[in-house]
C-alpha cells in the first residue's frame, strides 16, 4: 500500500482516474485505501472541496422508491429479504403493479416534494411480457415531471433500448460490493453479469444509477475495492446509491455485528472524492442512523436522500422528520431536470 497522503497531496480541484495507470503509480485500490486513512477530519474537509467543485453546495437531491414488484425473486442475495430461497424472511411474492396505481403513487410522491421517482420490481430479469407495462409506468411518471428510475434486474439490449426510448432517465443496478467478496453475498449472479447490464444500459443512452451495500461483513480493503471499481467503470456511474445494510431477520446476514457510523461516513467521502461529479446518494439505512450522523454523510459529500415510510421491504425516516432536519440542517431540494 502506498503512503497516505495528506490533504493537501491529494488535490481536490481533480477527480481522480483509474484507467491505465503508469506502471509506477499506485493501483486504484490503494489509492481509495490511503483514503480510507486519512485522519476523519482531514477527509471530511477534502470531500467537501471536492463536492462544491461539482455540485451546489447545499442542495440535495430528493427521490422516493416504490416496489412495484414485491417478493419470489429467483436470486440469492444475502442481504435481501425478497429473496424466494429466504422463505423465513416472510416476503410474498406479488404480482406487477398496476399502471394507474404506480402513476398514483407518483402522483403523491411528487406533492411530497420528490424530483426522482424510482421503482423497483424483485426479478432476476424482466420478462418480455412485463415490458409494454413497464415502459408505459415510466412514460407516465417521467410526464408528471419526475426524473424516472428503475431497478428490474438483468437487462437485454433490446429491452434497455425500450426503456430509453419510453423517456427513463436512470437505471439502477449496484454491484453491490467489492469482486472479491461478492461470492460470499451472493452466488445466483455472477459480478460480470452485473457488470455486462452495466455496458448495455450505457449503451442505450440511459444513465446509470450503480453503487453497493456497506457493513456486510467486508473489510475496510473490500469497500475501498467497490469504490475503485465504481471509479474504473468505462463511464463511471452518474448516480451512486450507497446502502447501509438493514439486517433482516430470516436472511443469511441477519446477524452481522453493526458497520462504525464513523466507517460508513468515510466511505461517503471517499465515494465523493473518488467519484467526483456523482450524485452519493444515502439510501438504505438511514433510518436507524442518528441526526449528526447524517449530517456528517451530508459534509462528506451526500447530495441524494428517499422520502417515503418504506424503501422497498425495509423502513425508511418519516418524510416529516427528514424535512425537518434538512431545513434546520440550511440544505434545500434540488430542482427536478426531466422535461
């Protein structure tokens, strides 16, 4: 590993690249790793020069995420209690949503204050007679003048190409964690399958929303490699959800001891720093995060939070109390772009 560096031999006026470094230079990993060491403040203050490099410096992106799709999922994911092999996690499968009731849902989330409106259906893949359904939710809800995402798991050319053409502005699909622990979170789904839906979104013309899930168990080393691979993606991902495992009880991580919050947050400020014009969105697990520590997520460089009671299976802070801390907190919702 190479010599951490001091703030200041770490220039924030520059994102840092990762492609085909000269022979000498440090590999991406260790470059996130010396990072990762930087005394707390030192990187608290070295993300934050960075993230008012790139984006409004108190503003913050407000999504909302509905399942549209809940349960049965053929995939294996340690983590994720709608899993069809984690039975005693309690998660029926359910059928697709409704057109109308997504549009509704739309509808609400945007009078709460939402600008992105994500949704998310469990399968391994979509089906081809899913697609007219799906396309028409996201025409619908991009023509309520929300961002549109979704997250319906491996993609074909073609229906990615389908997606786009119908107006959806981001796909979601994390990789979840570093390739060297990935095995042991997940074994239905190879990381290069994750990485080959990856390149046809991009394909497509959509932009990608792509990151993973903190406190699974990984090593300090293993999170600085999913920040690298991020980083080292051919266009790096224009949104980056990073999750903090909810422990679900009936799934294979149910017990894996608590993620330091001071962890997590140095992992949001390496993701900023490493990923410089990115949306850090703080997703999962907020809700059992205190008010300071949030607000240290937010120093670091988070510029992304979902409103609404649930994310998917799991609880998420009431839409009154996130309000509220951002306002006292001086930070104000950013402006929708879809159009």
């Amino acid at each position: 590993m190479s010599h951490c560096p001091s703030s200041a031999s770490v220039a924030t006026n520059a994102p840092l690249h990762f492609h085909a470094p000269h022979k000498s230079a440090p590999s991406a990993n260790e470059t996130i790793e010396s990072l990762f060491a930087l005394p707390f403040l030192d990187l608290l203050f070295q993300a934050q020069g960075v993230h008012r490099q790139h984006h409004p410096a108190n503003q913050v992106q407000l999504s909302s995420l509905l399942s549209i799709k809940t349960g049965g999922c053929a995939e294996d994911c340690g983590y994720c209690s709608q899993s069809a092999h984690h039975k005693e996690a309690g998660v029926a499968a359910g059928k697709l949503m409704a057109v109308d009731e997504v549009v509704q849902a739309a509808r609400a989330a945007r009078e709460q204050g939402a600008t992105r409106f994500c949704m998310g259906a469990a399968w391994r893949n979509p089906k081809e007679r899913d697609m007219a359904a799906l396309t028409t939710m996201v025409s619908e809800v991009r023509a309520l003048g929300l961002e549109t995402c979704m997250t319906l798991g491996m993609l074909e050319q073609t229906q990615a190409e389908a997606l786009k053409e119908a107006g959806l502005d981001y796909y979601n699909h994390n990789l979840d964690t570093a390739p060297d622990f990935y095995g042991q979170v997940i074994s239905t789904r190879s990381y290069q399958d994750r990485l080959d839906t990856l390149q046809r979104v991009q394909q497509a013309g959509l932009q990608v929303c792509c990151g993973g899930i903190i406190g699974m168990g990984e090593s300090r080393a293993q999170r600085a490699g999913l920040i690298a691979q991020l980083a080292s993606l051919p266009v790096p991902p224009q949104s980056v959800p990073i999750n903090h495992l909810v422990p679900i009880a009936g799934t294979p991580l149910e017990d894996v001891p608590p993620l330091d919050e001071f962890e997590f947050v140095r992992t949001v400020a390496v993701a900023r720093i490493a990923l410089p014009q990115a949306v850090i969105r703080l997703s999962a697990g907020r809700e059992s995060m205190s008010e300071a520590t949030q607000a240290l997520c937010f120093a670091a460089g988070a510029n992304s939070i979902f409103l609404g009671a649930r994310l998917l299976t799991t609880a998420n802070a009431p839409v009154s109390s996130d309000l509220d801390l951002l306002s006292r907190l001086g930070l104000q919702a950013a402006p929708a772009s879809a159009g």
